[in-house]
C-alpha cells in the first residue's frame, strides 16, 4: 500500500501514482529479463572472494526470510492482472525541478512469483532512466537470487548497467563480477568474473575459502539458450591457476552442456604414462555423447565413445573402446608381434512397456582375454549378456531370458562355456484354492543349453507347489509344503563334460519328483540385558521317494553346499536339476537380542539323514552322511559403527572349521577398517570343480584427517597353500592386489593420488605399479 504523498504534493496525486507504477513496471520487466543469466549460489552470504566481497555495509539480507506480503487494498488503481507490477515502499516523493519520482525505504516491486527489493528507486521521467540503489535483490520465479548495489536501465530496457553484481542460483553455485552491461540484443555481458559452486561456510556455519572456482576475463548470457559461456576462463584450485579452460560453457537452467570434461593422468607397468580426455556432446535434453581418446607412452592411442539415450519408455547407454596393438594368444599365451584392432563393448539398458511388461538387456564383448585387464577398464574374468522379458503382475509372473558368457581365463577353452537360450519360467499364484486355506503355485520352466564344443542340454518341467501356514494355541508356527514336479531331459555329446556325476545318460529322459515337508517354530521373547530377546527353536521334517538324480545332466546345481542360508530350504541343492530325496530331519534354532544402540542374532542347526546318497552329495559338502555337519551365523551391529558377521561350517566328527567366513566393518563413514576373510577346507576329491578349496584374506582402510583429507590402503591375499590346492605354487600367502592413496574430498571437489601393485601377470596385463592422479569438480554445469 503506498504511503500518502505530503501536501506539496497534493495536486499531483494521480500522476504521481501513475508514473511510479510505470517506473516499477519497467523496472522489474528488465531485471526479469536479466536475472536468469547468471550462475550462482546456494546461498547470497558473501561473494567468490575478497576481491569482489562486496563492503560491509551492504552484505544481502537474509535469504530465508520470506517477503511480507503486499497491501493494495488501500489503492484504487493498484493493479488486477499477473502483467502488472504492485510495488510498495516507506516513502515516496516528486521532485518537479528533477522531473524525478523517488521511491524509498524498504521498496518492493512484486509480479507473480517474481519480486525486487531495493533501498532506493528513482524514475527520471525526462530522460527515461531507472536507477535503483542499495542492497538490490531480485527473485525470479525459479528461485534464483540477484544482489547488486546500483543497477541502471532504461525504461525501453535498451540499455542497462550493474556494477559489483552477486547472483545466487536455485540450483547452486555463484558467480560475481565488478560489473555487468546488457545490450540490446538481450544478452548480457559481465568482466572481471568468477564462479564456484562451493559453499562458503562449513556445516558450523564458519566462513571458508572455495576449494576451486573459475576465473574469467568476460562472461556472456544467452537468454536464448539459458546459457552461460566463458572467455580467458581458468580453474583454481586452493587459490593457485593450474588449468585454462577453453570453450567453458554452463547453463542456468542446471541442464548438462556440451564441452570438454576433467582429464585423467596414469602410470602403468603395461602401458606408461596415460593421459586421457572426454567431450561431452549434448545432442538433447534426452541424448548425448562421450568421445574420448587415451595416448600412452608404451601403447598406441585408444579411443572410447559412450551413447546416452533416454526414452519414453525406458533408457540404454552403450560405451566403446577400440585400440589397434599387439596382444596375448589366447592360446599359447605367447606375445604376438603383429597388432590386431582390439576393443570393448558394453551396452545395457531396460524398458518399461507398460505397468507389467518390461524388457531388460546388456551385452558385454572383449576382443580378446587380455584387453580390459590390460587398460585397466575391469579386472572380471568372464563376461555375461543377457537378455530377458517379463511381465509380472499381482498373481503371475512371466520371463524369456537367454544368457552367454565369455571367459578371460586364459587357456580355458570358450567352447566349453555355455549359451543358455531360451530359458522361459512362468509361474502363477492361487490363493486357497482347494478351500482349505494355503496358497498354490504352478510354475513352468524350460531351459536350452548349447556347446561348440561340449554337452547340450535341453529341459523342461512342470511343478505345483502348496503352502500353509497357521500358528496354533501355543504360539507354534507350523508350515506343511508339498511340491510335484515332472521333467523332461535330451542331451547329447555327453562325454565332453569332463566330471562324471555331471553329465546324465545322453537321448531322452523323464522323472517325477514329490516332496513333503512341515515344518515348525516356535518363538519366545522375553527381556534380557536391559533389552528385549527371542528364541526360536525350529525343526523340520521333509520327505521325498528316490529321484533319479543322476540320470539327467547336471547344468545348475554343481555348486552344493551345507550353510546357513539352505539349512531349512526344502531342496539344498542351488538349482533344479539335482532334488534332495530321502527323509531327513532339520533342527536348530535363532535367537535375537536387541537392547538400545546393540542387535544380535545367531542361528545354528544341523540335519540328520535316514538314508545316505554319496552318488550325489559327495564327501566334503556336509550333507554326505547320515548326520551332517553343524552350520550356524552370527551378526553383531553397534549403531552405525560395528557391523559384524560370521558364518562357519563345523565338521561333526572333528569339529574342524570346514568353512569360516569374517566380514567386518568398525568405524564412521569416514574414518572405519575392514576385513574380510574367507577359508573353504572341504577336503573334496580331486577333479569335482566349483567345490575346490580356497582361502583369502582382504583388508581396506580409511583414515581421516584435517577435515577433508583421508588416506586410505586395501590389499586382497591368497592364502591358499599347495595343500589346499596342489595345481597352486603358493606358500600359503601371495599378495594379489594391493593399493595406497591419499585422497582430499569436500563439498564440490575431490582429489586424489592412487597407488595399485598387482602381484600377477594377466596376458599382456603385466604385474606391477599403477599410479593415478584424479580430481573432480562437482557441481560444475550443475551436474
């Protein structure tokens, strides 16, 4: 609500009233023309340096506090319409010698979601000139903040001036200049400029210096493109120039921008000193493209691509890497002096059709075994690609797959690795369907399995599984499953698979399987430790007629062994063409306590079996007697701070440790050390693969210091003895891999210095030291 004017001005009401709505009009249009131009910050306390700090006198206001809404009640010709502006100000005066209307004290100019704050605003309606002066602030209706001391412009809007600017951007970041001029063209050009995206307080609210920003000569907004370009642009880090940045753009919109992104620098025993670097290739809001290139001392030059493409019904990238270099036989292991082109391709990507089909894919292809080991890009040793269908809904669920993998082992043939395709399940739920409660499940499943140069398998089943639970009187929670299943098997070229107990009789075979199992647990909770407890012994009884187990291949059930996740599993076997039959009986128990900042649970059982079957659960998975070994877990949680888990495998006779597995986790996020620890002593026979034994030990740790610094180091050994496994040359402790670094990371940057030994040679991947220097900036472009 305007102030009434003093009574010198009594005769010109009206007109003054009319001439300072036109001068807040002119006003507000041309900063809401200017004020998405810049980049800016997540809060206006202070600007980029000391300088450009503005002076103490006029530091903005505080951002969080709302403007006090507008009173126009009190002016008949205040304006009705989002196109007009509504303005408001502790005084307001005419200076007829000046010709000028000054608006003073606290003024505020609104439109819609657009608002300016200013100590001072005058009008000279001779020549046509706005000025507004003192703590000017400009909210547009994305959120982002103007601060400026004095700002010029005519009310044509084809000119306009800013000197000392600061701008605070929703979507963070800051960019401040000594001054700031728009042409008549819309764009606005801005010198003597410097944007960050960091904070300038710590999370105690202390002033700090920015870990980087950008300096620039001149600075030029688009409001076209919503961009922000930057000419004689440099990066500083911690205050020193360290690299220019030609061609830096960023948009304020906080969309990606085309441009060149942060390098890499790395030293290795394969391929020398690597120095790599990407552009970034906006093609559309949806799309874009990464070309990179890679020249190293000791390797001829690389170059990798990466297509991004989000569509309306889902998302796919696919990444590329091509060199053209000598290489490792696949099958000698020899160097090979002529060069071959060599590469990488990783695509992956899932689509959603609608709310119940969706298809998933990704596909993964090394020229040969060496080539990602030895440009340091993965370190697996077989690539999956799958494909799968499916359709799922409340009561049904479908899926088409296919898989193939490619092995990096060296001198393991690829012929023997099999492609799987198609494998079809679908399955369909029913909810007490008989009318004596419990839920019935119907699931068919077909598989194909093809060799070059090994045993092909083909099967399908049909299976019906019913389930019930109830718990009586007691508080017993009783669970009775039944499960029939019929199969059908071809295979051929079955004396390619090299164990016996895997290959099955070659043509045709059937068998039907029918299991029974119940199943019951009993909780108690009481109090304990201050804190609240349960025990729950358990016990379960399943039974199945025998099953002609070995009569069929075997392709997903190699990897048998007793532990605590199959303990009560109606089939332990991980797959379906191996069932356990027999009746057996599985007994143990769970306990929890939990009490304030501390949780711990145990599980512990063990089986006895009325029969043996050693064709199938051979010696050393701790199934093959009558009474198997004892498995249990443990799990130990402090807050946040201790996570600690143990899984173990007791021998029943000798109560040897036949598995031992330790993770464990002390410390915040960081500052904390872990380890990891694995032992396999099954003492399997010979020949029986997936079931050898393996032990390992792997470390890593992380110390913080001074704020924002860390060092941190992690090794992997093999502990595996000639003993353990007499194809290994080990003495029972070989370092695989091991790694040091120290690593600086705050708000908007990250740095860091690597150093990695690898103790194997891998092909032409050789054994050695890799160093690796890396920084990025975040929050740079609003990415």
């Amino acid at each position: 609500m305007l102030p009434a004017p003093s009574n010198a001005l009594q005769a010109d009401q009206r007109r003054l009233d009319r001439a300072a709505w036109r001068a807040g009009a002119a006003g507000l249009a041309w900063l809401i023309a200017l004020a998405p131009s810049y980049a800016a910050a997540q809060d206006g306390d202070a600007v980029i340096d000391a300088d450009l700090e503005q002076p103490e006198e006029r530091q903005p206001p505080d951002l969080s506090t709302p403007l006090p809404p507008l009173d126009t009640s009190g002016d008949p010709e205040a304006p009705a319409s989002e196109d007009e502006i509504a303005f408001e100000a502790d005084t307001l005066s005419y200076d007829s010698n000046g010709d000028t209307v000054t608006a003073t004290g606290n003024v505020v100019l609104r439109n819609a979601d657009r608002s300016v704050r200013a100590d001072q605003v005058t009008w000279n309606s001779a020549t046509g000139q706005i000025v507004g002066a003192g703590n000017v602030r400009f909210v547009d209706e994305e959120g982002n903040q103007l601060y400026t001391e004095r700002i010029e412009l005519t009310d044509e809007f084809e000119a306009g001036a800013m000197e000392d600017l600061l701008l605070a951007l929703r979507e963070g970041g800051r960019l401040a200049a000594r001054e700031g001029q728009r042409g008549e063209d819309g764009t606005v050009i801005l010198s003597s400029a410097a944007y960050t995206a960091c904070a300038i307080t710590d999370a105690e609210g202390c002033p700090k210096n920015p870990s980087w920003r950008i300096t620039a000569d001149r600075v030029v907004y688009d409001p076209d493109e919503n961009r922000v370009r930057f000419s004689g642009a440099f990066l500083e880090i911690f205050g020193a120039r360290l690299l220019p940045l030609p061609g830096l753009a960023v948009r304020t919109d906080g969309k990606a921008v085309s441009g060149f992104l942060v390098p890499d620098l790395r030293f290795s025993e394969s391929n020398g000193v690597e120095i790599s670097g990407s552009y970034l290739w906006r093609i559309a809001d949806n799309k874009d493209l990464t070309l990179g290139a890679h020249v190293f001392t000791e390797a001829p030059p690389m170059v990798s691509a990466q297509w991004r493409h989000l569509t309306g019904k889902g998302a796919y990238q696919i990444t590329g890497y091509a060199t053209h270099s000598s290489r490792i036989s696949d099958i000698t292991g020899d160097p090979i002096t002529e060069k071959d082109p060599r590469g990488y391709l990783f695509a992956n990507g899932k689509f959603q059709f609608d709310p119940h089909w969706s298809l998933t894919g990704s596909i993964r292809l090394a020229s040969d075994r060496t080539f990602l080991r030895r440009y340091d890009i993965s370190r697996d040793d077989r690539l999956r690609s799958t494909v799968n269908l499916e359709r799922i809904d409340d009561d049904s669920y479908l899926s088409i797959a296919g898989w193939a993998t490619q092995t990096l082992r060296l001198g393991e043939p690829q012929g023997q690795v099999p492609v799987a395709l198609p494998v079809i399940d679908y399955r369909r739920r029913f909810s007490d369907p008989l009318g004596i409660g419990g839920k019935l499940e119907l699931q068919l499943n077909s598989l194909a399995i093809a060799r070059d140069e090994g045993q092909d398998t083909q099967r399908a089943f049909a299976g019906a599984r019913w389930d019930l639970k109830r718990i009586t009187a007691l508080g017993q929670v009783v669970t009775l499953t039944g499960l029939v299943r019929g199969d059908v098997y071809h295979s051929d070229e079955n004396g390619l698979t090299e164990t016996a107990i895997y290959r099955g009789n070659p043509g045709w075979e059937t068998r039907g399987i029918a299991v029974a199992a119940i199943d019951v647990e009993w909780p108690f909770v009481g109090k304990a430790f201050g804190g609240t407890q349960v025990f729950t012994p358990r016990v379960q009884f399943a039974a199945s007629p025998p099953i002609r187990n070995l009569a069929v291949p075997n392709e997903d059930a190699r990897a048998i062994d007793l532990e605590d996740s199959n303990l009560f599993a109606l089939n332990r076997f991980p797959g379906y063409d191996r069932v356990e039959d027999g009746a057996r009986v599985t007994y143990g128990f769970d306990w929890e306590l939990q009490v304030p900042d501390w949780r711990v649970k145990t599980t512990v059982g063990q089986s006895y079996r009325f029969d043996k079957d050693p064709g199938v659960l051979i010696d050393g998975t701790g199934l093959s007697e009558r009474v198997s070994d004892f498995v249990g877990r443990t799990e130990v949680r402090y807050r946040d701070f201790v996570k600690f888990t143990h899984r173990f495998r007791l021998d029943k006779d000798s109560f040897a440790m036949r598995r031992n597995e330790l993770d464990a986790t002390v410390g915040s996020r960081r500052t904390y050390a872990e380890i990891g620890y694995l032992r396999f002593d099954r003492d399997i026979a010979e020949g029986i693969e997936d079931l050898q034994d393996r032990e390992e030990l792997r470390l890593a740790t992380r110390v913080a210091f001074a704020r924002y610094w860390s060092v941190f180091g992690s090794g992997v050994f093999n502990l595996t003895d000639r003993e353990e496994d007499p194809t290994l040359t080990s003495d029972g402790f070989d370092p695989v891999r091991t790694r040091l670094g120290v690593a600086y990371q705050d708000d908007c940057l990250e740095l860091g210095l690597t150093w990695r030994r690898d103790y194997t040679d891998a092909g032409d991947a050789q054994r050695g030291d890799t160093f690796q220097l890396y920084f990025a900036l975040r929050n740079l472009g609003f990415r």
